[in-house]
C-alpha cells in the first residue's frame, strides 16, 4: 500500500484491468486505482461533451481535450478525488484514421520504430492537454495493441512486431483453459476483472516478473521503466 492514489483514463475495460495488475507491482492496492473512463459508473458529469464516449481511443482523446476550457475527467482526478498520479493510455493500431492529423514512423528496418512512435504519442497527448499535468501523468502507450503486452507472458520472443496478436492471445487462452466461462466471469461485464485475473496469474503484479516480461516488448519496458523512474519500488 503506498498511501497515494493514480487514475486511469484507457480505451477499454481491458486496459484497466492489465493497468490495475501493472500498477500493483509498484504497492497501490485495489482502492488506490479508480478508473476515470471507462469508469464503473456513468453519471451527469459525462455529459460535458455530446460526442464524448465512455471508452475508446476518441474517449481518450476528448477527455484530453476537453470543451470550453474544462476537463472534467481531469478536475475530477486531481480535485475532487485529489488524485496523485494519472495513467492515459492509447493504442497505436489505428491513430492514424482519426481526426487528427498523425504519421506513423517508418517500421520496417526501424529499430527506433517503438521509441519514435510513442514519442509522437506523448507529444499529441500533450499538445490536447495544452502542456499540463506533465508531472503527474504516466503515458501506457501499447505499440500496437495491448495484447502485444500481453502476450509476454506466453511467447519468448519479442512480441512488438508480432502479426494478429489479438488472435494470438485468445489462442493462447483457450489452449491454457483460461476462458472467461472457465473462471466464471461475463465476457460482456466483467471483462476488467477477466483481463486484471489473468495478468496477476502470471505475476504481473509482481515487479521482478513484471520486468522480465517487459523485457520482451519495447513500449510495454518503456512505461514500466516510466513507473520505476518516478515511482521507485514498491
């Protein structure tokens, strides 16, 4: 238990339940994590913005941005819950058909590739907060999926470049009995919790082991190391 509190804002209910695993590794226990969007709860505060959504990368993106000056998500974190820390995480799979303009990094023969596009995300994150909160967020940005990161825990090879991962991953789920009927749990509902299961089953929330498998892709080293930097070890 560390005594400070982080926020989350992801695209999905999967990122927060890997999130939630990763974070543990660094002594936040459950109640010191909330989850802004997608949060567990919907209320009038969401409805700042008509085209805001509850999750997904435009999610993401209009929190960030805001309206009229407010960020809600944002001033809710760092006032009303008076939050320490905050976690934005996006996904690079698709940002380039957004509606925003951004030009991934040559990939192929590129070792810089992972390095130079997340950079690039953190810098159009910045730009949609107008340069603030710099030191209080943590960018998870996953190159390309987050199943890459995932997928550490499976493969022995690096998993960065790796083709059809979200199909590897549920591969590797039913082939090791881990389905969500296997573990009791609603594939619509509780697919946080299904996500936070199977990464703490294989020690994510555990640093030493977190490490290792980090060590197998390069975004998900670079937001761990982020996280050691700042917050040293649990």
């Amino acid at each position: 238990m560390r005594n400070e509190t982080i926020s989350i804002i992801a695209e999905g209910a999967e990122d927060i339940g890997v999130l939630r695993s990763i974070l543990q590794a660094f002594g936040f226990d459950g109640s010191e994590i909330i989850a802004i969007r997608p949060g567990l709860s919907f209320d009038a505060t969401d409805k700042y913005a008509d085209n805001q959504s509850i999750g997904t990368f435009q999610g993401v993106k209009n929190a960030c941005m805001g309206k009229a000056g407010k960020r809600p998500d944002f001033e809710r974190a760092f006032s009303v819950f008076d939050m320490n820390f905050m976690v934005i995480q996006l996904d690079t799979a698709e940002i380039e058909n957004h509606d925003f303009e951004f030009k991934k990094p040559l990939k192929v023969n590129n070792e810089n590739y992972c390095n130079e596009l997340r950079k690039s995300v953190i810098d159009k994150i910045d730009e949609w907060l107008d340069q603030n909160y710099k030191d209080k967020l943590f960018y998870a940005v996953t190159i390309e999926e987050l199943e890459s990161w995932c997928l550490t825990i499976f493969e022995t090879e690096n998993t960065e470049f790796l083709n059809n991962v979200k199909h590897r991953w549920d591969s590797y789920l039913i082939r090791n009995n881990l389905t969500y009927s296997r573990l009791n749990l609603n594939p619509i509902k509780d697919k946080t919790r299904y996500f936070e299961t199977i990464t703490k089953t294989y020690k994510f929330h555990k640093l030493k082991k977190l490490k290792e498998f980090a060590e197998k892709n390069q975004s998900f080293k670079f937001f761990v190391q982020s996280l050691e930097t700042k917050l040293g070890s649990a």
